[in-house]
C-alpha cells in the first residue's frame, strides 16, 4: 500500500512546486557538501566525519524546506469557531507556534489554534491532522520510538534514536510514546484478527507464563511466592504459534525459520463456572489461532507445562488438539526433585539422568515407581509422582515422536525469555499492569512481524 498525502496538505509537495523544491534542496546540498570537502586531497579526508556532517546538513536543509512549506499554508483555519469534542464551541485564538521532533531534526510549526471555554482546553486541526497532537514528535519519529523501545530500554532507546538518526527525544518521552503506542497496538490486535501466512500440516501452539516484577502498588495484597507470602510479580502469559515441517540431522521435526508468531499480556486465564464467556487470555489465544489457522491444519498440537489454566484453555478451544507436556519441562522436574532428595550431588544428578532415560524411552511406570521409592523421605517426591501421573497422557514421547511431533523444541521457554523477558526483567524495572502491557504488545508485534500492518492501518484510518 502506498503512502498519499494528508487531506489537503498534499498540494503543499505537489507538482511544480515540488519539482522546484527539489532543486533548490539539490543544489544546496551540493554547495554544503563542496564547502565541507574544501581543497584536501581525497587520502586526507575524514570521511566518517564528512559523511555525518554531510548528512546532518542535508537534514537541516530538508527540515527548513519543510517547514517554511507547512508555515505558509494557513488552511487550517477554518473559521472564527469549531465543535469541540466535549460537545461546546472552541472559539479561534490566532496561530500558535511548538516545536515538533522530527526524522528531519527540529520542526517548529505555526498552527491555528481553538480554545473551548467550557472543558478549558485547546486543540490544532493540523496536529490532529498530521497525528501530532499527544506528543512533540512527528509519526515518523514515533515509529523509530516504537522500534527501539521494544527491543530495549527507555533510557537505551533514547540514546539509539540520537547515535543513529540524529534525533532527540528523552527517556521519558520514549517512556510516554512507546506506551501509547503500545496500547494502541493492543487495541488494534484485538480488533484484527486477519489470516497471516500459509497453513501447514501439523500448526503447533503453545502456552507458558513468567512473572514481571511491579510496582508494589500493583502486588498489593496479593498472594505471592516470597517468604512472607506476598508477591513482587504478576505473571504474564504468552501463547506461541509455530511450524515444524523442518528435520535436523536425527530426522526430528524442528521450528521453521521465521514461523513464529507471539501475543501476550498480564491477565487472567480463568472465568467463573457459571460464566458463559471466555476468559481474557483464552481470548487471545483464540484470536492468535485465528491468525495462523490452527484449527485448519490437519494436525493440531498443543504443547506447554503441567500448569492446569493451560490444559483446560487448549480443552476449552481446541479439544481435537493432541496435548504434549513439554519434554523439557518434565525433565526439569524430574532433575528438580533429584536436587531435593539428594542435593547439589552427582548421586543426585545420575539419578536424574536415569530418570530421564526412562521417560525418553515411554517407561513411565519406572519413573513413578522410583519417585515412590523416595515418598518416605521426600515431599518433593510426591509432588513429581503426582505430576508424572495426572499428565501421563501427554508424556507419551515415543508415540508422540514416531508421529512426528515436537516434544521439547525449546520454544517455550525461548518464548517467555524473548517476547518478555529479556525486555521486562532487567535489573531495576518494576512495571505497572498498563505499562508493561502496552510494552509486551509493542514487542509482540515487532517479533510477529506485524508491526509494518500496524502502521498501514493506522495511516488509514481517519484522524481523530
């Protein structure tokens, strides 16, 4: 889809006037970049420091250009008054001038400005039509702030924005815009749900949770996993979807390169018995099958830990959907509770090891039989035979691998560790719910591959 112009700006970097812009910018980029050059000889020249100072001036240039083009079109007046949106009369109070952040450097803009005397606010038609009106950054500034911010800190991003692109926006103003840009990219997630990509034999989806660490109003009077039984997390769940027609050399199926899709968020799995609909997050993984067609593959494959939201979301929406236990799951559990019965030992390791054989090899009955022969001495013990019992029927690997099914790709765990945690559980961040969401959303879609759709959208729909 290609990029038009904005209502009647369009005329502005129209026809000859654009022909005419062009080569007055052209030509004094060219006399910038000869006084740059001067007499030197080429083998003398700085040429990382050329190059910048070249580019910076080629920016300033365009940016002037600009904004002597948007200052000298008044059309934005449209009168002595304007609806507001609380429903008075915004009256006209001249032209006000601000400063936006733009790809180009600084912008300062002249607009015309309506005051409501009922709410006492104001508003500029052309920030609203240019989509400039919550922050001091132009769009394209917004999506390079949306960019960096989901990959790394506020503080960081901030520091990227300026090393790469020469633009100037805090920490704080990243904070603010990534955020917002973050809700709406929730808010557009939940409203499309249009298919992405082929469907393949066999679709695998799978779901896992980790906590976030909070800010201690959003723990309070929750129960928790510290001492004292109240918590500093508050667990964000994530449903992954995948293909795996790919073989390694052992002929194992393994995730095919760029199939994997992630949504996520903080919020609840559960509803009441009575309530006729669905919890929040089995929504969205509805939404995220929906996407990728799931249910449309001929084999459908549900994977994750023993924890019960999961299996009773996958039996809820997906009931033809084989459930596979994640292999590496079990085999955590199994070394966990090696460590419990004989500590940090390497009696304690090659009990596990042997544990492990057994499960690989479908010997369930051994593995339980062994976690009982240690119940007297071990509540950890029990606690496993329980786990290996109640999940039997997703344990069964040989069967599960003859079919040619993923058992343990790594893509859980791998999941919960890229689409969260290596962004929200650095040293020092605590997050509100609504903050670390709109980041979880703004990551999601970035490692989705949707967030170009995002934009499409957006510049599409009419202004506010």
């Amino acid at each position: 889809m290609g990029r038009r112009p904005i209502g009647r700006f369009g005329s502005l970097l129209g026809g000859c006037q654009k022909r005419g812009l062009q080569a007055n910018l052209q030509n004094e980029i060219v006399q910038e970049i000869e006084t740059l050059l001067g007499r030197q000889a080429v083998q003398e020249l700085d040429f990382e420091a050329l190059e910048t100072a070249a580019r910076r001036q080629a920016l300033r240039l365009a940016a002037r250009a600009l904004e002597q083009r948007l200052n000298a079109d008044t059309t934005d007046h449209a009168g002595p008054a304007l609806p507001c949106s609380c429903g008075g009369v915004a009256q006209y109070h001249g032209r006000h001038g601000k400063t936006f952040e733009s790809v180009l450097g600084p912008l300062h803009l002249e607009r015309a400005y309506y005051h409501c005397a009922k709410c006492e606010s104001g508003f500029c038609p052309r920030d609203r039509a240019l989509r400039m009106e919550l922050f001091s950054v132009t769009p394209g500034v917004l999506r390079m702030t949306g960019s960096t911010a989901a990959l790394v800190s506020f503080a960081e991003s901030s520091a990227l924005l300026h090393e790469l692109a020469g633009v100037e926006v805090s920490a704080k103003q990243v904070e603010r815009a990534a955020e917002a840009l973050g809700t709406e990219i929730a808010d557009d997630e939940r409203c499309h749900v249009e298919r992405m990509g082929e469907v393949a034999p066999t679709m695998n989806l799978g779901m896992d949770g980790t906590g976030v660490p909070m800010r201690a109003v959003e723990v309070a009077g929750r129960a928790g996993k510290q001492l004292d039984g109240s918590a500093k997390t508050r667990e964000a769940k994530v449903v992954t979807l995948w293909t795996s027609e790919s073989r390694d050399e052992e002929n194992k199926p393994v995730r095919d390169p760029g199939s994997i899709t992630y949504s996520a968020a903080i919020e609840s799995a559960a509803t009441s018995d009575t309530s006729p609909d669905r919890s929040d997050f089995a929504e969205r993984v509805l939404r995220e099958a929906t996407r990728r067609g799931f249910t449309e593959a001929s084999r459908c494959v549900v994977l994750g830990d023993g924890s019960s939201w999961i299996w009773n979301t996958a039996r809820e929406l997906f009931p033809q959907a084989t459930q596979i236990l994640d292999r590496f799951h079990a085999k955590e559990a199994l070394h966990r509770t090696g460590q419990s019965i004989f500590g940090a030992t390497s009696t304690g390791q090659a009990w596990a090891a042997e544990r492990c054989s057994e499960l690989d090899a479908g010997k369930l009955h051994a593995v339980v039989h062994a976690l009982r022969a240690q119940a007297a001495s071990s509540p950890e013990a029990i606690k496993c035979a329980l786990y290996v019992f109640r999940n039997r029927a997703r344990m069964r690997y040989p069967t599960f691998q003859a079919q040619g099914f993923c058992t343990s790709t790594g893509v859980l765990e791998a999941g919960c560790k890229v689409a969260i945690g290596t962004r929200l559980k650095r040293a020092g961040m605590h997050w509100s719910v609504q903050g670390a969401n709109a980041i979880i959303a703004l990551r999601c879609s970035k490692l989705s591959g949707r967030y170009e759709d995002f934009w499409e959208r957006r510049r599409d729909r009419p202004a506010a």
